[in-house]
C-alpha cells in the first residue's frame, strides 16, 4: 500500500529546518499534478463515458469516506451553482452522512452494507454514472456503494492511488494516481489528496464543457444567487453581445437570469422561440443558435 508506507527520506522531516519542510511538501503537490497528468488518458476515457450516460438523462453519483469522500462530495456540490446542474441529478454518498463532512465519523468508512443500502436507496441503475474515490482504492464503503451500483447497471469510475484495488479493478474506468508514499506517512490529505482533487476537478469540467455548460470559455449556466454572480452574468452578456449594462439587466431579467436565454433575447430572438430552441438543442447554447439560424434560413428560402 504505496500511500500508507513510511519513506526513509521522511524519516527525519521533524527535525528538519521548516524551510526544507515546506521545500519537501510543495514537492510533493507538483508530483501529484505530475500523477494526474499520466492518468490524462484514463481521465478522457472516463469523461466521455460519463457524458454518454448524463445525455441519456442519467445521474452523476459520487462515493467516498474520510478526506478522499470529502473531496469527492465538494466537487459534486460546486457543479450546481458553477455549472448549473440540477441537484435532482447529483447524488453525494458520504460515508458517515452529512456529520462526517466536518468530522470524522467512527467506523463510517467500514460500513459496506450501509453503502450498499444508499445506493438501493437512491435507486441507481443503468442511466448514472458513479465516481468512487479512495486513495487506499480499499475502503469497504466506497467499494460497497460502485459494486452494487455495477451490479445495478451504472457506469462505474474507480479514483485510486494504489494499484491492483478494488476500486481500480472492478471499475469501467480506472483512474491510477500514482503519488506513492507521503511525506507524513499515510497522511493522504497531502499528495494523493491533491491529486484526487485535481483529477476529480479536470473529470467533471470536461463533462460538463461536453454537455454545453460552457460557451466561449464562460460558465453560461452560472447560477447567480448573489451579488457576485449577478455581476458576472452581467459582464458574460455584455462580452459576448456588446451591448450596454441597461439592455444587458432588461433581457436577464426577461430571462429570469438564465444567460443562455438573456443571449438569445439580446440577438433579437423572441422569448418563445428562444426557450424552444435552447430545449431542442439539450441546453446547449451553440446548438441554439445553430437551431434558430438554420430555421431563419429554410423561412428565406421559402
């Protein structure tokens, strides 16, 4: 177990100047960068696995316990306000339930029966897709939640930081992150933890760029539930579109805040046909205008 093995190198890192403390962990995060760039083809597999079943209607379920499930739940979380997926999509499995987010829960991530009740529970099966990540690639909760959510149908992906685990071996989709041992050993917050945020972070972006969540390298379906974020759906618009702050405000209020809409109102496309299209096009503003355009064309032709 590559991530709980004490290294000879570290042997002494108490007794170190904190310089070279802090020299040897910052090391160590550019390693775990270096491990996700290695798995990058593994990751585009997975990736592209997953926007065929999220197309298909399917849910984005992920699975972990201790830091690794920690991880997993917060990149879940953000898809919703950053991406606007909806939450009726995305089911977090913790091991410990919500408590475990802020401490940790004793024997949480043994509980495999348990994990296997969640996802009966949820009702998994054959449209989702679920991302199990732990950096031991052991943990009887998290392989219990991708077996019986295999054994139901989903696309599994197995995030680990060990080789020859359940996690990886049972998975559709392995994912390696080889950071091996720690500088504190088995402190798997550190290398590995970086790594499975980065690789949990580049995995769910390209899914959500693939299903049209982005649009010229701007988070178009940002949800704007403050000041903020008001501001930058105002500055989107005015980007893409030119126009000044007042019509900018009237079509995103038109557009109950939907920047997609807001778009294609300031293009001079009328509400209805602008909703139509967005739904026909699956959300993806591209394909929306593509939509309407090709519509305007066979009107002329006419």
């Amino acid at each position: 177990m590559e991530t709980e093995r004490p290294s000879p190198r570290y042997s002494t890192i108490d007794l170190w100047r904190p310089a070279d403390i802090l020299d040897a962990m910052l090391e160590g995060q550019f390693a775990a960068v270096a491990a996700v760039h290695a798995a990058r083809p593994a990751l585009e597999r997975a990736a592209l696995a997953v926007e065929e079943r999220l197309r298909g209607g399917g849910r984005l379920v992920y699975a972990g316990a201790g830091t690794s499930g920690r991880l997993a739940v917060q990149d879940g979380a953000e898809l919703m306000p950053t991406f606007g997926w909806p939450g009726s999509r995305l089911v977090l499995l913790m091991a410990g339930g919500r408590d475990a987010l802020l401490r940790a829960v004793e024997g949480a991530e043994d509980e495999a029966e348990e994990a296997a009740a969640l996802v009966e529970q949820h009702a998994i099966a054959e449209r989702d897709a679920l991302i199990a990540v732990a950096a031991s690639g052991t943990t009887p909760f998290t392989v219990g939640c991708l077996r019986e959510a295999a054994s139901r149908g989903a696309l599994t992906v197995g995030i680990a930081n060990n080789p020859n685990t359940p996690i990886l071996d049972e998975s559709d989709h392995p994912v390696r992150l080889d950071t091996g041992a720690e500088p504190i050993a088995g402190s798997t917050r550190m290398k590995a933890g970086t790594a499975q945020r980065v690789a949990l972070t580049l995995l769910s972006s390209l899914v959500m760029i693939r299903l049209g969540h982005v649009y010229q390298g701007l988070m178009v379906d940002v949800q704007a539930t403050n000041s903020k974020l008001v501001r930058r759906s105002e500055r989107m618009l005015a980007q893409l579109t030119g126009r000044g702050a007042d019509s900018v405000r009237e079509a995103l209020r038109a557009a109950d805040g939907s920047v997609k809409l807001a778009l294609l109102l300031l293009e001079g496309i009328g509400i209805d046909e602008a909703r139509a299209a967005l739904d026909r096009g699956g959300g993806d503003l591209r394909a929306a205008k593509e939509l309407v355009e090709s519509g305007r064309n066979r009107k002329k032709r006419a």
